[in-house]
C-alpha cells in the first residue's frame, strides 16, 4: 500500500474544518478517508504552531540570515573567478616557459 502524501494547504483547510465544529472529527476523517488519530495531530500541529502566523521576528531573523548567505556567495563567487584567471594564467605561462607539453611532464603517473 502507497503511503499517502497530504499537502499543506489541504491539511490545514481540513484542520479549519475540525475548528468550526459543523461535522465531528470522525465524520470529516471518514468523508476524507483519513485516520482520526492523524486528523487530531494534524490539529494539534496546527493549534501549536499557531502563534508564528503573527511573529515578525522569525521573518527579520530569515531575511538576515538569507542575506549573511548571499553576502557570503558573492564573495566565494569573487574568489572563484580570481583563482580560475590565476590558473588559466598559469597554464599560458607553463606552455610558454616549458613548451606545450608541459603538463604531461610534471603530471605525476600512476605506478603499476
């Protein structure tokens, strides 16, 4: 039997469900083919984490977070492009100086 993958919005539209009180949780389970017990974590998960809706601070905390982050990409994808010219640069001198095998002279082989 496929375990059954329930996306956000459907679980917290059938939790609104339970909330209003119009049908029992056992009605609603069994119209949506859903175990109760499910249905009552699902709710649970719901009521617990219902405070975060209105908290500011958790966004402002994401938000510096996300931005500490592309700080930081921007400066390895500096870094990255300042060691790709220094090695293309590198390459072009060794042919120059060495001669254009070069590179099959120093690569180390492996024994056998």
């Amino acid at each position: 039997m496929k375990k059954r993958v329930f996306s956000a919005e459907f679980k917290a539209e059938i939790v609104l469900e339970v909330l209003r009180g119009e049908k029992e949780l056992n009605q609603i389970a069994s119209a949506h083919e859903i175990a109760p017990n499910q249905l009552r974590n699902w709710k649970n998960e719901f009521l617990a984490n219902a405070a975060n809706v209105f908290d500011n601070k958790k966004d402002k905390v994401l938000q510096e977070k996300v931005k500490d982050q592309e700080l930081e990409n921007d400066s390895l994808y500096k870094k990255v492009g300042q060691l790709t010219t220094q090695v293309d640069w590198l390459k072009k001198k060794s042919e120059e100086i060495l001669g254009p095998d070069w590179e099959s002279r120093f690569t180390p082989r492996p024994k056998g």
